[in-house]
C-alpha cells in the first residue's frame, strides 16, 4: 500500500468509529429512520440480527426498526398525556418510549486492505431506561450484548452494511444478582387490546435464535467474531451470517 | 511537543490501532476463555521481565505469568466439571475441554484511553478504566453476577510479530456482588454444591505486594495507576511494571 | 460545509486530532478522580484569556462560565467540601487524622468516556465531541456510604492553542443517579434532584434547567455534526441550548 492508502484507512477506521456512535447516539434517542436513512446502506440486502431473529432487508428493516417504533411512540403518548400533561412539549414523541443506551467499549476495528469495507467488534454493557412510564414508575435494565458491524464505503461515505448484536445477559436495574433474577412478569393490560391486533410486531424476516444468553449449559459463543485483517469483504466473514440455530441445523 | 512527518504519522496511527485492537482482542478471548491465545499472541516473548500485576502484588516474569494463566485454565476445567455434575443430560457426553467457559461470561470492558506511543516508536503506555463485570452459574456461592471496575495501565512493546503487553497493571476499585453496594461487600457464603469451586485458590504472585486497595470507606484517594504523558523512549519513562 | 479536497499530511493530522481529543479527554477523567483538578485546569483547559473568559462547564442546573468561576468551584470550593467533610468525619471518628492526606478520605469517582463521537471543524481550529459515560460516584459521611451509579452525556468543545487541544466548553448532563443494588422502579418519578439546583456554595453563573432525563433523551447537547467553522455549530457552552437564545423555547 502506498502512504495515500494507508491514510485512507486510516481516516476509515476514524469515520467507521464515527458511524458506530452515531448508531448508539440515534438509538439512545429513538431516532432510528434519520439513522437508517443517514447511516446505512442504499443496498437492500442490508441486514440488522439480534438473537431473536434478523430483519434481513432494508425493507424489513425500516418496518421494524422504524415504522414500526414509530406506531410505539403514537401509542406510548397517548398514554401517558392524560397522566402527565406536560408531555405534550415535547417534540419528538420517539423519545418518550425509552433511553436504549448500548455504550461501546473494547473496539476491535479492521479496515480491509482494499479500502473498500471494514468490520468493527465492540462489547456493550448497556442500560435502557425510561422516566415516565403508563404505570407511573420509572422503568431501567441493564443489557450486555457484543456488536459486530460491517462497514462499506458508499459514494465517498461509510455506512453499515450489517449490524448484529448478541445479548449475553440482561436484568433488572439494580436488582440483587440480576444476571440470575427473573424479570417480572407484565401484569395483564386493563385495555382491552384485540383492537391493536394491527399493530402487533412486524415479523422479522429471518427467526432465531441466533445467539443465546447465559445459561448454566451455555458455552463461551464465539459470534459475532473477532475481526482479522483481511483484503476484500468477499474473503472475510460477514456479520449477516446467520448464526445460532442456524449453525447447529447446518443451514 | 514533536512534530512528525507524513509517514511517521500514519505508521503512529497504525500502531495505536493495532495497540487498540489488542485491548479488544483480549476483551473477547477472555470471553471466550482462549487464556492460551491471550498469553502466545498478545503477551511479549522476547522482552525482559514482563510483568502482570494485580491489588496484591506481580507476577514477574515468563514462568510466574504462566503460572497464573495455567490456574485460570485449572479453574475453567474444575468448573466445566461441576456443571457436568451438575446437568448431567446436556453436558455428561460432553469432553470437558470442549466445554471450557460453561455456564459463565467475564466480560473486561476498556473505556477511556489514554495511549501514548513513545517517540522512537518502540514502547507505548496506556490506561483504560475497566468496566469489568461477570455473570457466572459455577462460582464457590452458586450463580453470581459479579462487578469488577477499576484501572488498567499497560505498557506495549514492538516485537517482529508485532505490538504486545509487556507489563499489565490491572487494580481494582470494586468487586462486589452485582446489585449490591460496594461500601462493604459481602461476606461470601460458600454453597457446599460448589465445594471444588471453593476448594481452588490461584497461585500467590512471587512478588506479594499491597499494590492497591479495593475500595473501603476509609481509603484515601490515589492517583495511581500514573497517567502516561508524552516521552521520547521508555527509559526516560515510568514503567508499570516492578 | 463546503468539501475541500485535502492533502494526505492534512488528511492524517485530522485522524490524529481526534486521537489527541480522545487523549485530552481521557485525562481529563483521570485528573478528576485522582483529584488533581488544579493540574487539570492548568493542563487540560484553555490558557489564553480570551478563551478563558468564555470557558464553561455545564450541567443539569446551569453554567459556570469563565475559568476563574470554575476554579473557584472545582478547586476551591472541592477542598472547602473535602475538608467539611473530613471534619465531620472526624468529630465521629477520633481514631481519624485530620490531615491534609485524608482530604477525600471515602470518596471515589468513576466517569468512565464510551462510544466516543468526535468532529473536527473544517477549518482545524475546534472540535466538538459527545461521550456516554458509564460511571459511580461514592461519598462517605460518619453514619453512612453513598454508592450510586451515575450515568451521564458528556458533550465538550475544544479549540486548538498553539497546536495543542485544549477543553473549551464542558457539558455533562446527568441522566441518571442510583443506589447501587436501589430498584429503579421505586425512584420517584417526580424526583428530579440531579437536575434541580447546585450543590449549595457553588457559584453559577447561569442558573438554568439546561438538562433533564426526564423525557427520556434530551436533544441538547446536540449531536455533533460536520462542521466548517465555531461559529456555524451549535455550542457546548452556554451559548448553545436553545431555551438561552432570545425568543428560544422551552426543549
């Protein structure tokens, strides 16, 4: 590689760090169509896992990660302006239904030798909160999860290609060992909901699980993986792989 | 403050992410429990008296620090046992090297970077807070979430195969049951179905020290580990290392 | 802002820069839990005086602006509380020396920096970067300890002096404080303590409600965007939250 390429990464792996905490900035603040429409690919073969499944295109995408947060935000405000007037202030309506912050640590970042996509791997050890709630209480959990993200540079820009998460323990905040503690269960709405059949959950596109939480059979998962140097995104592995039941079905 | 050329610039950008990425690196093979991956491809080989040191004291030298990692292997192997005791059905026809890890996940999180390389380009120092935490089914108290938060202060050394840790300073502030103040942790209440757990200890450091305190409401305020400042070689440095 | 095209030297000092902030930063942290806020100052912050007479630190409850008034809080008013404290301590505890070296005695702080984001102005000069911080504080008094998580946005502008980036404006907005082992659910919901006012004898300049979790994420500090020159960003510093400009709004 000659000094202008190796800048070149350089500044890639700068901006693919830039696009990470972008991801975590918007999320944390419910803006997630400014953040698919700003931070991801035009492709449509863009795919988003978590364990419980893969939205595995851009359309799958938006109905889950957008349209369909964004039916949540109507919902969630209109229960809770009757008890807290003073919401109606606020301006951007997604902020109301949680804080998910998935602050980043431990990054490994690798940029292919091709400059042309790049791959980064970061642990999680994340909360989500919430200040009101419909059942007047504050709501908050922590969430450890990893990220693999692969990045691709598209007209001058990077901009994730894919993007999984895998969960490894979740609990309730600040409960007393809560890797180990049962979440409560919800108690049964006082609404009445067959209405809302329509606005049950998008299905993603792919199931899962793609990756499985702390358990006393579960053995270390080596997912997503650790990026290596590499030369070109076809030679390396990619972080929509499905994973999980998927690897033990061998599909 | 030195001014760098070009090409020196973009070889120190290299050499901080390649320096970064071992701190990450050692983050997911924790993990996934590769303790000999973490000692031959992210430890020195060739360089005098590495050091890995802890609240109690070092472990210097090669064998030391080999030592300590063997007992981390010995402890994930009494473990995986217990948890075939234990589940019999999903885990009895498992080889127990296979399950190395089982039932528990150590995360060590690195925040906050400070990460000097020196200016001859050989040696770099760095210091990161660990946000470590641990959920774990097999410990000597049965399943137990586990906070571990304090400092981590490294020094790097360039070898043919590339940077490694030559001297690792990991001390803690915390470590306390998760969900549980860490004014006063604790007594630990040993489950007798976790006896073997109990019955494992890590070897000493050969050089015991009271290096760092966990916190107590009578500890006064240390600035240690030394933040790393700029500096031309690693003899006109501090080492943090013994 | 307009794209230039950039040289390579340019290009890699640009990647560097933000090296250099995350470093800043860093130290930043460091200092303040060792309890060397007087070497920070004279270390970290701004130096010249124009720039000092602008310099601020904010927080939920207002703006300290100029480097004299945050001297005088962070320094001063620090030892002053330390050593209230440790007299109190003392008048409990007689086994307990009341000496400079156990100015702090019990105490301890963590604002760990995450999921950096960092931008340089086109024109090299400034630098704006947000931090999520993951962190604990713990104070002692003679009947008993307060551990608490506290979760924070950390949003800061930076400007270079004599090639050397310095903090210029401070903003860390608290979202969260919690017992350790505390429920998050039985927090009062209308406790809004973290945001309220100053801890007594601390000078602010401009006493404000510049910050709140209590809708969940709050858009000021905003998210850095690219930016050419100071004056076309929006400002970390008292100058920047919308409710301060004339005829501004309520967030």
């Amino acid at each position: 590689m000659n000094l202008s390429e190796r800048i070149d990464r350089a500044a890639a792996a700068s901006e693919c760090e830039k696009v990470m905490s972008l991801h975590c900035l918007y999320h944390a603040g419910g803006i997630h169509r400014e953040e698919i429409e700003e931070f991801w690919t035009k492709r449509e073969d863009c795919k988003w896992s978590h364990n419980f499944g893969q939205m595995n295109n851009k359309k799958n995408y938006i109905e889950c990660y957008a349209d369909e947060q964004e039916a949540s935000a109507v919902d969630i405000y209109e229960q809770l302006e009757p008890i807290y007037p003073e919401v109606k202030k606020v301006k951007d309506r997604r902020a109301l239904i949680e804080v998910a912050m998935h602050l980043l640590a431990s990054p490994v970042l690798e940029v292919a030798k091709d400059g042309q996509s790049a791959k980064g791997l970061w642990y999680t050890p994340g909360c989500i909160f919430s200040t009101l709630n419909p059942q007047k209480a504050k709501e908050g959990m922590w969430m450890w999860e990893r990220y693999g993200a692969d990045f691709i540079l598209e007209d001058g820009k990077w901009v994730y290609l894919n993007l999984k998460v895998c969960c490894d323990m979740a609990g309730i905040m600040d409960a007393e060992n809560w890797p180990f503690v049962e979440a409560p269960e919800e108690p049964p709405s006082e609404e009445d909901d067959s209405s809302k059949a329509d606005s049950s959950q998008v299905a993603v596109g792919v199931p899962g699980p793609l990756h499985y939480m702390l358990s006393g059979t579960q053995i270390p998962q080596e997912r997503p993986y650790i990026p290596q140097p590499y030369r070109t995104f076809e030679e390396t592995y990619s972080y929509a792989t499905l994973t999980g039941i998927y690897e033990e079905k061998g599909k | 403050m030195t001014k760098y050329m070009t090409e020196q610039l973009t070889q120190r950008w290299e050499d901080y992410n390649e320096i970064e990425n071992i701190m990450g690196k050692l983050t997911y093979n924790e993990i996934l429990k590769k303790s000999d991956y973490i000692l031959d491809a992210l430890w020195c080989k060739n360089t005098q008296e590495p050091c890995l040191g802890f609240n109690n004291g070092y472990y210097k030298g090669y064998e030391a620090i080999r030592e300590y990692f063997n007992a981390l292997k010995e402890l994930d192997i009494i473990k995986a046992k217990v948890a075939k005791k234990m589940h019999p059905e999903e885990l009895g026809g498992v080889e127990t090297e296979n399950i190395l890890g089982v039932g528990g996940i150590n995360v060590l999180n690195f925040t906050t970077p400070v990460l000097e390389l020196s200016a001859d380009g050989k040696t770099a120092k760095g210091l990161w807070y660990l946000m470590g935490g641990s959920g774990d089914f097999y410990t000597e108290e049965g399943p137990r979430g586990t906070n571990r938060w304090g400092r981590v202060a490294v020094d790097f050394i360039r070898e043919d195969t590339g940077w490694k840790i030559w001297h690792m300073l990991v001390v803690l502030d915390i470590d306390s049951k998760m969900g549980t103040s860490w004014e006063a942790p604790a007594d630990k209440i040993i489950d007798p179905a976790y006896k073997e757990i109990a019955e494992f200890s890590m070897p000493a450091p050969n050089v015991p020290q009271n290096v760092y305190e966990l916190y107590h409401n009578r500890r006064r305020i240390k600035a240690f580990p030394k933040v790393p400042k700029p500096y031309d070689a690693f003899s006109k440095t501090f080492s943090y290392g013994i | 802002m307009t794209k230039q095209v950039l040289t390579d030297d340019a290009r890699i000092r640009r990647v560097w820069d933000v090296l250099e902030i995350k470093n800043l930063m860093g130290r930043h942290a460091y200092y303040h839990a060792y309890d060397m806020h007087a070497e920070e100052l004279a270390e970290l912050w701004v130096q010249k005086p124009g720039n000092q007479k602008t310099a601020s630190f904010g927080q939920n409850w207002g703006y300290q602006v100029g480097i004299n008034i945050i001297r005088k809080n962070y320094v001063d008013l620090n030892i002053k509380w330390h050593q209230e404290d440790l007299n109190e301590l003392c008048d409990a505890d007689p086994t307990l020396e009341n000496c400079p070296e156990n100015l702090g005695i019990g105490c301890m702080l963590m604002h760990a920096l995450s999921t950096p984001y960092i931008e340089i102005a086109g024109d090299g000069q400034t630098a704006q970067g947000m931090w999520y911080s993951p962190g604990q504080v713990t104070f002692v008094y003679p009947d008993k300890v307060n551990a608490l998580w506290m979760y924070e946005k950390y949003a800061v502008d930076f400007i270079k002096e004599d090639d050397e980036w310095k903090i210029w404006h401070l903003f860390v907005g608290t979202d969260f404080a919690l017992e350790a082992g505390e429920d998050m659910t039985k927090q009062p919901v209308s406790d809004t303590s973290v945001d309220d006012k100053a801890p007594e004898g601390m000078e602010i300049t401009i006493p404000i409600q510049a910050y709140t979790s209590r809708y969940n994420w709050s858009a000021y500090p905003a998210i850095p965007r690219p930016y050419e020159t100071f004056s076309e960003t929006i400002s970390n510093g008292p100058d920047g939250p919308p409710k301060l400009k004339k005829g501004g709004e309520d967030e």
